[in-house]
C-alpha cells in the first residue's frame, strides 16, 4: 500500500470519527436506500442518493466509485469518467475496463498494439503513420492510372507449394480514356517480373516501390483497346493471421494434404498478381487459370470452364468470372476438395448453390450449410436478386476464418456455432455465413473506390446480420445483437478518414460495429420500416457494378426521405465523439419534468432516443429530439433510465434504440 493511499485512508478515517452518530446514522440510511436502488437498476435515484451522501461525507471513495458506476449506466461517460478518475487518484482502483474507457492514451496504446504494432503512428496526424510516396503510389489517382479503365484479366498462376513460390502470366486488357505515354499497374517489390510485352515486343518499365511504370509505344489514345501481357514469378507475402492480416496461406489439412489460400483486403491484390490496384476499376470479367499439382484441386471465383490435365505432372483449372469483380475479391483455394450443390428457391427465380469441403466434412457441411438458403433468400428479397447468378452461390472451406470472396466465399469455421470465434447471442445461424453473405450484395456487387469509405462494405454487411436475425427470430433478438456490439465500439478513429492513401481503416474495427449502429439510427430516426428497408432495395439495385463514396449513399438518403440527414452522418462518420443528450428533470408531485436537447451536434442534429421508467407501473417511451430543447411531463413516474449501450435493450421501443452519450444538469447543480 502506498503512502499516499495510507495518509488518505488516515484522513477519511479521521474525518467519520468526527461525524456525531446522527449522521452516521443518516449515511447509513442514504447508503442503504442507494444500493436498493442501483440493484434495481434505478440509476438515477442511484447519482441522487451518492450525490446526498457525498454532501456530507466528500471524500468517500466509495460513493465516489458508486456514482462513477451509476453515470456510466445512465450513458453518462463524462461524468463517470470524472468519477473513476478521482477515485484512482484515491488509489481505491486501478482497473483495466476503467483505465480503458476514461484514459485516451491508454485506449491508443491497447488499439496500437493490436492494428499498428510495428507502425509507428502519431497524435497531430489523427493517430495515423505518416504517409509517403509509397502510400499515395498506391492509394491515389494518378494520371498514369486515371488514363486507361481495365475491362478485362486474364490470369494464369502456377502453385510451386514446396518453395512457398508462385509464378504466373496476367494478360490485361484496356481501354485508353486520355492520352498518355505511361501507365501504372502494382506488383510487390518482393516479386519479380520476368517480361512485359505488348504486341510481341519487350516493353520498357521501372520500379518504384509496389507500383510499376510502363512506357507504352505510342502513347495510350482515348478511346482504343490495349493488351500487355504481364509475366512474373517469386515468393509471395504469407499472411500472419489471415484473413485480417493478407497474404497467403500455406496449411495442411488433417490428413496432411496441402491446403493453400490468399486473403488480400486491404493489404492488396497486387501482393500476389500484377494488375491495376485500385479499388475504382473494376474489370467487367475475368479469367482465373489455376495450376496446382495433379491430385488436387483448384476452386475459384465464377464458373468452371474446363479441366484440363498437363503433361508435368500439374492440372489446369480454367475458371471465369462473368461479372465485374473487385481486385481484393479474386482468390483461389488449392486442396482435396469434395464438391455438393444445392439449390435456393428465391420467390420465383431458382440459383445454384455449390460447396467445397474437405471430405470428412461432407456429411456435417451437407447439414450446416442448409442455413445458406434461408440467408440468400432473405437478401434477394431484401436488396435484390443475388448479383452474380450465372456464377452460382458457392462457398469453400479454407485454411483460414473467412472471407466474402465475389461466389466463393472463404469459410474456415468449425461447422459448429458454439465454437465460432464470435457467436450471437442466439445460436441458431453462423455469423460467417450470414456476414460475408451479406457481402455479395454490399461490397462485391456494390463496391468502394477508396478504403475510406470501407464502412460501406462492413457497416451494411454488419447492419445485414441483424435484419437477417430480425426476419428469422423477430426485432427484439436483432437489437439484443445489436446492442452487444455497440458496447464494444472503441470511437478511436472516424469511420471516414483519409483518402488517396489505401488507409488502414479497419484499425478499431468500428467500420463493422458503429457503421451497423449509424444504419440503425438512420433507421430509428426515419421511424418508417418500409421506407427504410426499400431505399436499402433501391440503392442496392441502383449502384451495382458502380463504384460509390459515403456521398453517394448520404444523398440517396436525403432524396428518397425528402429530408436533410447530412448532419446525422457528419456526426458518426466524421467524429470520434458521440452525440450528448443533455437533460435536466424536476419532481412535481408524482410526476417528472423532463427537458432534453442533443448538444455536441451540427444544427439540424436530429435522433431519438428512448427511456424506461420507474413507478407504479413500469413503462418505455421513445422521443423524437433535436438541437432545439424540448419538454416533456412523465406522469406517475418517480425515475427512468435511457436504453443505450449500457443498458439492456429489453422493452425498448420499436426504433427507439440509439447510439449516444448523455450529460444530466441536475447532476451538477
């Protein structure tokens, strides 16, 4: 024990004895009736009593800590953060949750550690890297990129296994949209090009980083089509722990037999196959050839072509993609597959569904992935056809968690809901197969330009799940999944940053969590249920196949609900700060006045929010707030809670549950 926390207790000790018995008496009382009432999750009268009890003895830590407790419950982070603090000054904890919550810097170093462990990052750069030319070569448009659109791979890759090698030949065809000498396609450093020819004829090229100059004779002119072939080869990047850190993945599987596969979002296609890395272009199809040692096979994107045996011992496996694919959506897996299919009846169209599997997980994947057809069937209904019907539904067991590649879905779980890394709450579907479904429709058919705006993908896939779970097991499940995961949001990095840089935005894996909670509250906020679901319908249906920012999906918003919701998605897009209820209450009689307003908003800030009260009869309400403040007389009510992240969702009024902080005045009075 420390001196301080000693000389403290010394004097805390000191300053009780001093109170007559009357007193003591009276904090006796004050202390009681506040523990009857934080137990029944009254924490307003829970503050009100700490409050009374802290007028006469102020340096209790206890009380202290109590308040601190009672706040956080009320959503009140601020205070209970002020709370907590003078409380560890006291020394009476020092506990992690605390630290974390409260604590900036501490919050920073935990979230470093995890998404930027051997990258340096700063605080006056939002606590990104700084970024360099090797960034911007990358993540931005420039005219060596701008000057040509890509409308069509042709990728042949050999899988060398045993040295960890790959080598391959990628024809990509083009078509000029300016004049220009030079164009730009991507290549990681560590691999090396062999030839790249145009015509016939050798081109002339340079290196700079990950990005490769190719000087095309001639110039590039609008309007006409191009063809280079792109011939390479090396050892590619293995992935530390795919899915979520890219690269491949060289496994075996439980009889020995190699296992092979990439995961590349984010960390870039061009880590193992040359083409033009930019999320904005988008071929309009695709040839996948994939040689691995005969014995084995090759699963891909889009549909099986052809299977064609080579004299050295290889098979060719010639798949092609018929639809436009994103370039961090094209993957391979190489193994001893067992193919089923199955086949989904949406309304009154039919798709085809095909599984890869490993052979002793036929019988058990036969069963468990009969949930597949309940999950498309609701999102064809809920945001249109599935995307890429000539291509089949497919998913294919993989050597690594998941991932939502465009028809082939990565699916790397234990065929067993209760022992999934992350499982809802009631567990009846798989959360991979019912998030990186959802992908097919938000992320593989409507796509990004920049991994910015990656909360478009993640956030609507994440949103997907729990209207999923909404239409299969009713609303009140959903938002208990919902609520769940808003209690683990960090609020450490805006959901939209910088552009032009292909930033790591997944750092705080908010773009999942508060992007699904963003929808919710524009949902809640619409409070129009057919509205809210057919502008999901329309804004799927319209921007397929087209490349869309956050701007996009905010003026769809605001045209199909004929209001102005720019400063909701200011707010959570662009902020770390959430907005703060500010309410003060007085009693008269049996009833409660209630006055609120958001604060720490633009103006024209609107969302509602929804309270539980206590009295006679318990009861809920939702309410409609804005900048402007409002009133509002609770009647036969002596106390309320809101329902936020910190409290259960149970009861909470249909579209009353919202994502937000709150300040009391009376607190403070």
């Amino acid at each position: 024990m420390n001196k301080l926390r000693i000389t403290i207790i010394a004097f805390l000790n000191f300053a009780f004895m001093l109170l007559g018995a009357q007193q003591q008496e009276k904090l006796a009382e004050i202390w009681n009736e506040a523990n009857k009432s934080i137990e029944e999750g009254d924490y307003l009268k829970g503050v009100e009593y700490m409050n009374k009890y802290l007028e006469i003895s102020p340096f209790n830590d206890r009380a202290l800590f109590k308040r601190a407790v009672c706040k956080l419950n009320l959503a009140d982070l601020a205070g209970s953060c002020e709370d907590f603090n003078n409380v560890n000054k006291m020394g009476f904890i020092k506990k992690l949750v605390v630290n974390y919550l409260c604590d900036h810097e501490k919050r920073f170093k935990y979230l470093k550690k995890q998404y930027y462990n051997k990258t340096e990052v700063y605080a006056n750069l939002g606590y990104r890297p700084i970024y360099t030319r090797a960034d911007t070569l990358r993540g931005a448009l420039r005219k060596e990129r701008t000057c040509f659109d890509v409308f069509y791979y042709n990728l042949s890759l050999r899988i060398l296994p045993a040295g960890k090698k790959i080598s391959g030949t990628n024809e990509i065809w083009f078509k000029g949209l300016e004049k220009c000498g030079t164009i730009q396609l991507d290549l990681f450093s560590n691999l090396d090009i062999e030839s790249i020819n145009y015509k016939g004829s050798e081109l002339n090229y340079r290196r700079e980083y990950d990005a490769v100059f190719i000087d095309i004779p001639g110039g590039i002119k609008k309007g006409e089509q191009y063809c280079i072939s792109f011939k390479y080869s090396g050892k590619p990047i293995v992935s530390k722990n795919p899915p979520w850190d890219g690269g491949f993945v060289w496994s075996r599987d439980m009889h020995l037999n190699r296992w092979v596969g990439v995961a590349c979002e984010q960390f870039g296609a061009s880590s193992w196959w040359p083409c033009k890395d930019h999320l904005s272009d988008k071929p309009d199809s695709m040839g996948i050839n994939i040689e691995v040692t005969s014995g084995y096979q090759a699963v891909s994107n889009g549909t099986l072509r052809d299977v064609i045996e080579l004299e050295d011992g290889y098979c060719r496996y010639e798949w092609f993609v018929n639809y436009p694919i994103n370039n961090y959506n094209t993957t391979f897996y190489m193994g001893k597959y067992s193919e089923f299919t199955d086949t989904i009846y949406c309304e009154s169209d039919t798709l085809l569904a095909r599984y890869h599997v490993l052979p002793n997980h036929m019988d058990i994947a036969k069963e468990y992935f009969k949930q597949c057809n309940d999950v498309v069937r609701f999102y064809s209904s809920a945001f249109g056809p599935f995307p890429f019907p000539k291509d089949n539904f497919r998913m294919v067991e993989s050597p690594y968690a998941g991932m939502e590649h465009q028809t082939a879905i990565a699916y790397g779980d234990a065929f067993n809901v209760e022992k999934n890394a992350r499982t809802y709450l009631i567990k009846d579907f798989d959360p991979i197969i019912v998030h990186e479904t959802a992908h097919e429709w938000w992320g593989n058919a409507v796509t990004i330009g920049d991994m910015a705006d990656i909360w478009l993908h993640e956030g609507f896939a994440t949103y997907s799940e729990y209207l999923f779970l909404e239409h299969m097991l009713g609303y009140d499940t959903a938002m208990a999944e919902l609520h769940k995961q808003m209690r683990i949001i960090n609020n450490f990095w805006p959901l939209v940053q910088n552009r032009d840089v292909n930033e790591n935005t997944f750092a705080g894996s908010d773009v999942y969590n508060k992007g699904a909670a963003l929808l919710n509250n524009l949902r809640c906020s619409i409070n129009n249920d057919s509205l809210f679901m057919k502008m999901l319908y329309d804004f799927n249906m319209c921007y397929r196949d087209s490349i869309i920012r956050s701007e996009h999906f905010i003026a769809f918003v605001n045209n199909a609900t004929g209001e102005n919701y720019d400063p909701l998605f200011n707010k959570f897009l662009y902020h770390t700060d959430l907005p703060v209820l500010y309410y003060t209450y007085t009693r008269e009689g049996d009833n409660l006045r209630l006055r609120f307003k958001w604060t720490e908003v633009e103006q024209g800030f609107r969302m509602p929010f929804s309270i539980i009260t206590f009295g006679e009869q318990e009861r809920s309400a939702r309410f409609d707030a804005d900048t402007k403040e409002k009133e509002i007389v609770l009647e036969d009510v002596s106390s309320f809670n809101f329902f936020s992240m910190h409290h259960t969702p149970e009861k909470c009024p249909h579209n009353g549950l919202t994502y937000f902080h709150t300040h009391c005045g009376n607190f403070h009075q």
